[in-house]
C-alpha cells in the first residue's frame, strides 16, 4: 500500500474512533437532559463510526508496529445543544475537507480497498449531518428530536430512519446486517 494512502486510513480509523467515543458520552449527556431521541441517535450514529473504524482498520491490516493518527477531534463537550454542534462541526469536516481529499489521493494512487472504505464513510456522514442539525434544531427549542427507528449497515456504516431496506444503498449488504437502533 501507498504510504500516503496508508496514513490516510490510519487517521481516518483515529477519527472514527473518536467519534465513536464522544457520541457515546454524547449520549449519556443527551439522556440526563431528557432527551431520549437525541441519546439514541448519538448511540446508532456512534455504531456507524465503530463501524467505519473498522472497515479503515481492515485496509491497514498488514501494519505491524506502532503508529500516529494525525485525527480532527472535536473537544470541550457541554449541553446537548453544545454537543450537537460539536458533532455537525466534526461531519462537516468528514465530508467538506477530510473524505473527500483522502478519495482522490486512494483514487490516484489505486488503493481499491482504502477508496472504498472513505466513500462508504463519506456518504454516511452527510447523512450523520442532516439528523444531527435536525437533532440541534429540536433541542434549540427545548425539544426532543421526533425520530423513528434508525439502522445502520453493519457493513458499510449506512444510517437510515424508518424502515431497513431490503438491501443496503451503498454496500448492497442484506437487510439481516443492519442494526436497529428503537
């Protein structure tokens, strides 16, 4: 693998692991606010990042050794409107900046697998985005976010509200891989 493509996926897998993380006790604060839809939603959003982590940890396999992930993190968490806002900040930086460079340098240097894995993340998070502006929007008006069950692609991290598919949009996965979050 090239080594630039190589150090991509490493960050890449950093960031998702972090994300991961912080929705997680993004959730906990959510959940002390009474704010039980948004909780849920920073818990399956915080599956699809586990999930992305993973694919990006796959493609960097056959690394022995340690490490540096060079990773946007989004720190100094607060309320649940804070906390939404830190989140919309760390999807927008996925999709404006981060994803769509680490695509074009996989692309150009024909890392298949690593391309695949950031595309897969890339269309999620703009998804991630739209339910977390969402979720903002509501709990700016003291509100909990009506939101209806939420699966995720246990392949490839696609995020959905309402009913699974039959088949996922992105990977193709069958309906049995998605996880639901109610």
């Amino acid at each position: 693998m090239k080594e630039m493509t190589q150090q991509n996926l490493i960050n890449a897998f950093g960031g998702e692991s972090m994300a991961n993380m912080r929705y997680r006790h993004f959730a906990n604060q959510a959940d002390k606010e009474s704010y039980p839809n948004v909780a849920r939603l920073f818990r399956a959003v915080a599956h699809a990042e586990y999930v992305h982590a993973g694919d990006h940890y796959r493609e960097i396999s056959h690394l022995d050794g340690g490490f540096v992930a060079n990773s946007m993190g989004a720190f100094g968490p607060g309320d649940t409107v804070k906390n939404l806002g830190l989140a919309i900040a760390g999807e927008s930086f996925e999709i404006d900046e981060m994803y769509p460079t680490y695509m074009e340098v996989a692309k150009f240097q024909q890392e298949d697998g690593a391309h695949r894995t950031f595309e897969w993340a890339y269309k999620t998070e703009k998804i991630h985005k739209a339910l977390f502006e969402r979720a903002r929007d509501a709990v700016q008006d003291n509100k909990d976010i009506e939101l209806d069950a939420v699966h995720i692609c246990g392949v490839c991290g696609f995020t959905m509200e309402g009913d699974a598919p039959d088949e996922c949009p992105v990977c193709k996965a069958k309906r049995d891989k998605f996880a639901t979050f109610e």
